[in-house]
C-alpha cells in the first residue's frame, strides 16, 4: 500500500507519457475536491440568498482574499465572486452564475443551477455547469440531503495559458448528506457526507477513460462491512475519511482511502458486495 502526500495536482508529464498510480489517484482525488468544494460553496450561497428572504442584496468579505455574494431578484440570479479567496486551503478566483427561484432552499426536488465562469482554483481553470437538488428523505428528520449532477464537459486544466486538460469528469446524481452544522450559515461548522460515481477521461487520452466509484459497501481485509461514503470537513486536507475505487479499461483497478492529511491507495483486491 502506498501513501500519496495529497497536493495540488500539477504534475506535467511528457506527452504519451504513462500515468502511474500515483498520478491517476492525485487527478481523481483533486478532482472530487475540487467540485466539492464548488458544491459546498454554491450550497452557502443558496441558504444565504435564503436568510436574505430573496431579495436584493450584496454581501462581501474580506477575511482572506474576498469574496462576494449578491442576488437579483428580477434575474433570480446569484453571483459569487472570488478574489484570491483561501478557502479549505484552496485559493479560488472567479465567478459563479447560480440561478435560484424564490423560496427554493430546503424545498424537495427544488434545484440551484450553477455555471463557472473563468474560474480557477490554485490558478488552475476549472469548467463546468451542474445542478443541486434538495431531497426529502424519510429516515433524515434532522440532516439536509441534496442531489448534485455534474453535467458533462466539466474540466480542470494544467496551470497556465491555454493547457491542455488534466481530467474531465461527470457526475450522475452523488448524494450530499449535511451530518453536522446543519443550522448554521458558516461552512467551517459544516460536514458533509458522500457517495457517488464520477467518469471522464484523463490527460484527453482516450485509453484512459475512468469510473471512479465510492464504496459504500465493501468488505474490508478483516471481513468487516465498511461503509467508505466520503466525509468532508473543513479540518481535513483532503476527505476525512472514504474509500474509492478506480477502474481503467486494461489496467488494475486502484482503490484509495481518504486519510485527511494524505491518501492512501494500492491495486490489492479486497471484496466489494
């Protein structure tokens, strides 16, 4: 088993280069922490145009780098705004578009539509358009369950001018889960839970088409059904805990496990009900 001290993930290599498991684990891995982020930052967004009662408004701070929020209600249109702003350790510029109907937030099945535009995290430019839905759930009285799609065509390139693109991915559906902090407008108090499938392609190469898939039930080398559903925090470098697999046409299947500060990945099969 090997341990991937979790960075940002810029590590060129020369063209036709092969990736290592190390590579494919830190594009994966960044890339699922990249668009959570834009998640749990559209989600704040939402609840804020909420407690604004969906009227006009502009809201900014300043505390690291700035950002700010305002809403129109003619557009039913939110924009964030990021200045340099350091948030989970992430430097983030740009814009985000995030349509959003009156009286929608913790509504069932109502939706927040989001688009970036010239957006960079770590100055990495970072594309796409996605949607957030709030569910219901029969057995959640107390958490905040969402739905999040994030539609194809979704990309982060290679940092700098005109860079070829690292990974493109999509989501179908990944389910939020809001465990802790569900009452309070800061993130830092937030902790969310995870599970979803994401697929794409790695370094446009289309031999390296990918599912990456979050186990939320397998059986572990003690014979232990573990529930790997990805929980993030503000604490944690990376997720705090989680466990997902990555499969490649013609190559071993990977599977890494989120250790807050790094992860830990291997090709060792385990048994997956």
């Amino acid at each position: 088993m090997a341990l991937l001290a979790f960075t940002v993930y810029h590590c060129k290599k020369e063209e036709n280069a092969a990736l290592d498991n190390a590579d494919i684990v830190r594009d994966n891995a960044g890339a699922m922490l990249y668009y959570h982020t834009v998640f749990r930052e559209v989600e704040n967004a939402w609840a804020i145009v909420d407690s604004n009662k969906y009227q006009d408004f502009a809201f900014e701070e300043s505390v690291r780098g700035n950002k700010k929020i305002s809403y129109d209600y003619e557009e039913g249109l939110a924009t964030i705004e990021y200045n340099n702003w350091l948030t989970h350790g992430l430097v983030i510029d740009g814009y985000i578009d995030v349509e959003i109907e009156e009286d929608s937030y913790r509504v069932h099945d109502k939706m927040a539509k989001l688009n970036l535009i010239n957006f960079y995290i770590e100055d990495q430019e970072v594309t796409a358009s996605a949607r957030i839905q709030y569910k219901v759930v029969a057995d959640s009285i107390v958490n905040d369950n969402f739905t999040f799609t994030l539609l194809d065509g979704a990309t982060i390139y290679e940092k700098g001018f005109n860079t070829p693109a690292i990974i493109t991915a999509s989501i179908n559906s990944g389910k939020y889960e809001r465990i802790e902090g569900n009452e309070a407008l800061s993130q830092e108090e937030h902790v969310w839970k995870y599970s979803g499938t994401m697929t794409g392609i790695l370094r446009e190469n289309p031999n390296l088409k990918y599912t990456n898939t979050i186990l939320t039930s397998y059986m572990n080398v003690n014979q232990q059904n573990v529930d790997g559903s990805v929980i993030f925090s503000m604490d944690c470098k990376t997720g705090a805990r989680g466990t997902s697999e990555i499969k490649i046409q013609k190559r071993p299947t990977i599977w890494y496990y989120y250790l807050c500060s790094g992860i830990e990945f291997n090709s060792e099969p385990v048994s997956v009900k």
